[in-house]
C-alpha cells in the first residue's frame, strides 16, 4: 500500500484541506507532521464547515487514526478547546482515534508575549508578518534544547527542572524586550493543570506508525504552510521556523524516508501569499483585486487578505523539486473563470539576466522581475467540473502549459471546495 505525503507547494492556503480530506477517505492513519496551530485547514463535508489548526484533518473522518507527530509544536490550551470545539460539531475524539507523540514540543504562553513582542519592537522593513502564535520561539527552545515536551508533563520533577531551563533563557530576553519576568509558579501551575487533559492522547508515534505500516495500512501525512516557507528553501527570512517540504514528513513522525511512496504537491491556478516577503507576480491591478475576491483570499486563522498574484511556475518548479513531488492537484481553477487573458511567470529577470529559478539571497529575490508568457483565457465556467469533457478547451489548454512549465503531471484536478467536484488523473494511493 503507497503511504502519500501531501504539501503546499506554494506560499501556503492552496487547498490542502480539500485534497487531504478527499484522500483521507482511504487512508487508515492520517499524521501531522510540522508547524503549529498558525495555519488552518477549513474542510467542507455534506455542507458543513470544519476549521482546523492543530488537529489532522482525518479527526472529522469517522474509523481513522489521526496523528499529531513530534515535528509539530503544539500549543495544548488551543488543542484541548479546538478539540471541545469539533466535538460540538458531533465529532468523536478519544485517545483511540487521536494520538500525539510523546516527543512532541510545547508551546508556552511565553512563547506568544515573545513573539508578540519582538515583532512589535522590530524596525520597519525586518517585520516577518508573524501570526504571534508562539511558534517560531517554540522552535528555538527545541533546537536550544530547553523544550518541555509532552512526555515531561508526567513526572513533577522534569517538569520543574525544564520550566527552570526555560527561564534562565527568556528571562534575560524579557527583560531587554521590557516584559514583566515570568511567574514561575503561575506556569508551572497550568501545565500540572493541562498535563490531565493531553497525557491521554501521548503514545510512541514512531512505533505505531511502524506497526501501521507493517500491517499494510494507509498512511496520509500532511503539513501545515507552503514550500516556500520552508526554513531551508523558502524565501528567507519571510518564513515559518520549520522544515515545511516532503522530507519532514520522515522525521518529523517518525517514519523514515523509506516510508514514503508518493509525494502530492498542492498547487493554486494562481498565486497567494500572507505576510511580508517576495512575491514577485504579485499584481496591485484590477486583476490581483478579481482574483482576490474570487478565490475568497482571506486567512482561516487571521483573517488577513492575501496578496494575489498570477501563477509562477519556475517557483513552482523549484518547490516540486525540492520536495520530490510526483504529481500536483492543481485548486481554484474555476477562479480563472472570466479572465480575456492569463499570464503565467516563467522565469525573472535580475540585473540584465534571464533566470529559470528564484535565488537565495534576499536582496536579490527582492529585485527579481517576472518574465511571463501569456495565453488565451476562458469564458465558460469550471466551477464543479468532475470529467474532463467538463472543461473548456482553454482551460485545459492551462493545464497541459502549467504541468509542462513546472515538470510534472496533474494528478488531481480541484474545481470547487467540495470535495466530490475534483477529476482525478492518477491515483496517489495506487499500489
């Protein structure tokens, strides 16, 4: 049985929820593999709207294991109310249906004043456009080694001893930021309080996974962002603080780079990001506005407008790339309904040179210019299509260019946010 690994591979907010909900139908385990409860999954079943931020996208999918990995940092007051939430929403959540690895960093409420505070005081122009969620500090405790992790929650003296740890860091920071030294008391006190609510979900996720696997059972990993807000690869510093590409998925569960089969790349028939950074096909235009509009370009979790743009295929190829994708489901087509013309950017233009990649440096990301190629659009809608007899030849005409300019097929066609309004090409489960 194949084990898929679903990625944004764009800036984030293509779609995933959708596609990893449409797979998770026949998927037995359904893993969260990084990032932390600042990206959302909104999951339209029968009519009814799931808004998702810490929890894998298969708790709304009766008869599933979901999974919360150790690559993730998990904010456990937001998970124990997102968990009341949906389960107001007459969804079950037990130990038996949801697990959460034991290694699995916590993230503080000072890891939020810390967050919130530092992009306060940062100068114009150094703004990352944080959600101020506590992620990125949480991130720095677990490579500086001083995280409480869920499993440190079961015994009093760990839990102290770590507590300690963390203050000798962030007190000396609070104090250059100008924020009261943190009641030591006060958060030891919440986490004894919380330990009784998460200890339940905390199980050995690598070797459940393992035993999964070895059963024959379908795994589906999913992540949180995009691709190019990889740590890494992503365009740096306007980037989450995790590993966001298809490799994370092995250590970020447990699984091992030998448990992956298939690579699907979510992709938007344009381009969206949130938050400062690049965009190079960014478009300020009557068209940025209709694509914004159209698309309904606005966060599940801030509620910010994102900033819109025609697709961009060399970052596209890149990102497919990097993440070893196999094949894309390609979202929001029907967006594109209406426009006399498309553009697609297929490479830049730096300091007098053509380049078929964006570059590293920041400066010089900033100064790239988008070359395009254009081509005819569409007046028919595709909005619902499932076949593809369903679709004027114009768009299909869009999606032969787009698999041909990013080097890799279509394997899923999303016309709708409903989920049976998707033509499937290739089958990423297939054995």
């Amino acid at each position: 049985m194949a084990n898929v690994v679903v990625v944004g591979a764009q800036w984030g907010d293509e779609g995933k929820g959708k596609i990893v909900d449409w797979l998770s139908e026949r998927a037995d385990v359904i893993a969260r593999f990084q990032g932390g409860h600042n990206a959302g999954h909104t999951l339209v079943i029968d009519g009814k709207v799931y808004k998702l931020n810490a929890l894998p996208s298969g708790v709304v999918r009766g008869g599933k294991l979901s999974v919360i990995g150790n690559g993730v940092v998990l904010d456990p007051w937001h998970l124990v109310k997102e968990i009341a939430s949906i389960r107001e929403q007459g969804v079950e959540i037990t130990p038996e249906t949801l697990m959460i690895a034991e290694n699995t960093p916590l993230i503080l409420p000072i890891h939020g004043e810390l967050d919130r505070a530092r992009e306060e005081a940062a100068s114009k122009g150094t703004k990352i456009g944080t959600t101020g969620r506590g992620i990125g500090p949480a991130y720095e405790d677990k490579v500086g080694r001083r995280s409480i992790r869920v499993a440190d929650l079961a015994d009093e003296a760990t839990l102290i001893a770590r507590v300690d740890r963390a203050l000798q860091h962030h007190d000396p920071l609070r104090r250059g930021l100008g924020i009261d030294p943190i009641d030591r008391e006060g958060l030891i006190a919440q986490l004894k309080e919380i330990a009784g609510e998460l200890l339940p979900y905390a199980a050995p996720v690598w070797k459940v996974l393992s035993e999964k696997r070895k059963a024959g059972k379908r795994i589906l990993f999913e992540g949180a962002q995009g691709a190019l807000l990889d740590i890494d690869f992503g365009t740096y510093p306007f980037v989450t603080s995790s590993n966001v590409i298809a490799g994370q998925a092995a250590t970020g569960t447990g699984i091992g780079p030998g448990g992956i089969d298939y690579v699907l790349g979510i992709v938007k028939a344009y381009t969206t990001r949130v938050g400062e950074g690049p965009f190079p096909s960014e478009l300020h235009d009557d068209d940025g506005q209709r694509l914004g509009e159209r698309g309904r370009e606005f966060g599940t979790v801030t509620g910010r407008k994102r900033r819109c743009g025609w697709f961009d295929a060399a970052l596209l190829r890149q990102t497919c790339a990097t993440s070893g994708v196999n094949g894309i489901a390609l979202t929001k087509l029907d967006v594109l309904d209406g426009f006399e013309t498309l553009k697609i950017c297929v490479g830049y233009e730096l300091d007098g040179q053509q380049l078929d990649y964006l570059p590293m440096a920041a400066e010089q990301q900033a100064r790239c210019t988008p070359v395009y190629e254009e081509m005819p659009g569409w007046s028919e809608s595709t909005e619902g299509a499932r076949s593809w007899a369903d679709l004027p030849a114009e768009a299909i005409k869009y999606v032969r260019r787009v698999e041909e300019l990013i080097e890799c097929p279509v394997a899923l066609l999303s016309t709708s946010p409903e989920r049976e309004d998707t033509i499937l090409v290739t089958d990423p489960f297939a054995d």
